[in-house]
C-alpha cells in the first residue's frame, strides 16, 4: 500500500512540471506574438530583471553659514560746524524724509555775514555798472572796468560761502529713514565731531556672510538663499546674493558674500544674526537607483545593459539623493541599468527585462512596440 501511495504522488508531481512547462512556452508564445517580434532585452531563457534608464542629474549641495545683518544705508550723523544747539526735533525711531530737521545750531553770527556779504555784492555790483556806463566817455579806463567786475565777482563768492556757513547750522537727515536716541541735548556744545544719532534706511536688510572656498566659485549674484532669524522664530525669509567679495580670507579659506533681504514689513533691524541655507549647483552626474548598487571587495558597481546581457560598470559614490545614488563612473545617459535582480548577475550573462522596456543593440531604450489594431 505503501509502495503504491508513493507511485500516486510521483505523478502528481510530473503533471504539475509538465502543466508548469507548458504553461510557460504558451506565455512566452503568445508575448512574442502579441509584441510582433519587438525585444524586451534578450532571449527566452535569460535571467529576468527590472531596468532603469540612468538621468543625468546635477550635484546640488545646500551651503550653510550664519549670518550678520545691517540695514541698506546707515549713518552716524554729525553737525558740520560747531556751534551751541538750540533745538532738536526728532525723537529715537522717528521716520523722517531725505533732508528733514533733525537739529539746529546758533546762528545769529552767520545769519550777519550773510547780510554783510549781501550788502557787499550790492555795491560792487553799483559801482561796476557805473563804471560801464563811464566808460565810453573816456572818463575810466578799461583796467578800471575789469577790476570792478573782479571785485563783483569775489563780492558773490563771499556771500557764497555766507550762505554754505548758515546752511551748516542746520544738520538734515541725508537720506529717509529710521532715527537712533538722540545724543545731544538742547544747548550742548558741539563740533564736526559729535555723534548726534544713527540713521538707517530699513527697507532692505543686507546680510553679510561667508562660502567655504570648495564652493565660493559657484555662487553668483541673483541667486536664491533662505534665511531664518533666530530671534523671529522658525519664520523664513528669501534673499538674494548682491555681492560678492574679491579674495578669499586666507586664515578661514571662506569668501565674503552679502545677500539683500526685503523688510517691507520692517520686522527685522540692523545687528540681527541669521541663519543662511545656500544651494549651490554643481556637475551632472548620473544618478541610479539605490538598489542597483552592489558592492564586493573591488568597490561599488552597477550592472548595465549592453547587447542585452549583463555588463559590469564600477562606479565611485558621489552622493544620495532621497531613492537615487549619484554616481561617477563610466554611465551615459539614457543607458539601462539593472534595478531588480542584482543578486544573480555575473558578467556577459543573459538578461531578459521585464518591466517592458525595449532595449536596442548598446544597451539604450527603444521605443516601445505601436499598438495593434482592435480586431473586427
């Protein structure tokens, strides 16, 4: 009865080959039928794999640094002449326009020489035109007329520079902007000398900066950094690269960069620190799937496909990016390279792809078969 059992199950087991076999010749007939002879990579009895077509894809590394920042324009304003303040009309974080107020200075003396100098253009200019009119008379001689005219014209350079000593009694701000504290008081003696406050434009904030020499040479103005205040929180703002330094610190090997911000909103001052992310964009290299690389005790490689069969390529790891590996070694673009079935290559072996991409005689992709016709 034994012997018997063991008989039944042997058949059984010859049936399931031979079904499986058929099974299979059946398949591959009607595949090779239906694509109208078009390839997927190889003969019949190759070894089954997944391939990827192999972009070329550039090196792209995020650059950080911290940063320092000060507004577009900033002065220290100081009097042009010395003189006793007599009023001061702004107040710390006043916005004022370009030429406003911000301090007056004595001037009675001044105010005088002008008039003086006003009283002197007058009459030379009195005596000129009688000498003009004399003239033709005989009565004074032309050298007479040259000096009076000479006397006219130094009379108006004084009360040019009458007018310029009054003018700088007068401390104006140079450009619109942001007032500091007011370091001076009403009737404080001051000269050319004296801090009387700050004055910064905020309507842009520029933030100073440093590359790392392997990547200052592919950086250039116009481009895009991100930044995040460390005192505003995880709020992040967009700036971009204004200038660029000539030489590189030859202690840190870094190159100075500045990159303006705009603050329309005027939440960030002159003195905030930053943080800066930089992308910076370097050569294309091609980048396969994770698991097409495999390593052994010669180093990292992939398998390509060539001639439908399995070619082995050794590559040096250059950086992962998310599912991909950038590479370098000797891929071209488009090529095909083995995602799937790593494990069972070995080199010149057959290789049969299987997830429908065609491939022509070097290994590259071919367009995929036309459609047939619906039937009927």
């Amino acid at each position: 009865m034994s012997l018997l059992k063991q008989s039944v199950v042997l058949l059984l087991v010859a049936a399931v080959v031979a079904g499986g076999w058929w099974w299979q010749s059946r398949e591959a007939g009607g595949a090779e039928s239906r694509s109208g002879g078009w390839s997927r990579g190889g003969s019949g009895d190759g070894i089954p794999v997944v391939v990827e077509s192999v972009p070329l894809v550039a090196d792209t590394t995020v650059v950080e640094a911290v940063g320092t920042g000060r507004a577009l324009r900033s002065v220290t304003v100081t009097p042009a002449a010395a003189g006793r303040v007599v009023e001061v009309t702004f107040e710390a974080g006043d916005r004022v326009a370009a030429g406003a107020v911000l301090v007056r200075l004595d001037d009675e003396d001044e105010a005088a020489a002008v008039e003086l100098a006003e009283v002197e253009v007058e009459q030379a200019r009195q005596v000129l035109r009688r000498y003009e009119q004399a003239r033709p008379t005989g009565a004074v001689s032309a050298l007479e007329v040259d000096s009076a005219r000479t006397d006219l014209r130094l009379a108006e350079l004084a009360l040019r520079r009458a007018e310029i000593a009054l003018a700088d009694r007068v401390v104006r701000a140079p450009f619109a902007g942001v007032t500091g504290i007011a370091e001076i008081d009403v009737g404080a003696r001051v000269d050319d000398a004296t801090e009387i406050t700050s004055l910064d434009d905020r309507s842009a904030i520029l933030v100073d900066f440093e590359v790392p020499e392997a990547h200052a040479g592919l950086v250039a103005p116009g481009d895009t950094v991100d930044l995040t205040a460390w005192s505003l929180g995880s709020a992040r703002l967009e700036g971009t690269v204004t200038a660029i330094g000539s030489r590189l610190d030859p202690e840190t090997r870094q190159l100075g960069m500045r990159a303006r911000v705009e603050n329309s909103d005027d939440r960030l001052r002159p003195g905030m620190s930053f943080a800066i992310a930089l992308s910076v964009t370097g050569e294309r290299y091609p980048a396969v799937p994770e698991v097409a690389v495999a390593w052994d005790r010669d180093g990292a490689h992939v398998w390509r496909v060539r001639q439908s069969a399995a070619d082995r390529v050794t590559v040096d790891i250059v950086r992962r990016d998310g599912a991909m590996i950038l590479v370098e070694g000797d891929l071209a673009e488009g090529e095909l390279v083995v995602a799937e079935g790593v494990q069972r290559m070995r080199q010149g072996v057959a290789l049969a792809i299987v997830n429908g991409i065609g491939v022509n005689e070097t290994g590259g992709q071919d367009d995929p078969p036309p459609a047939e016709p619906p039937s009927g």
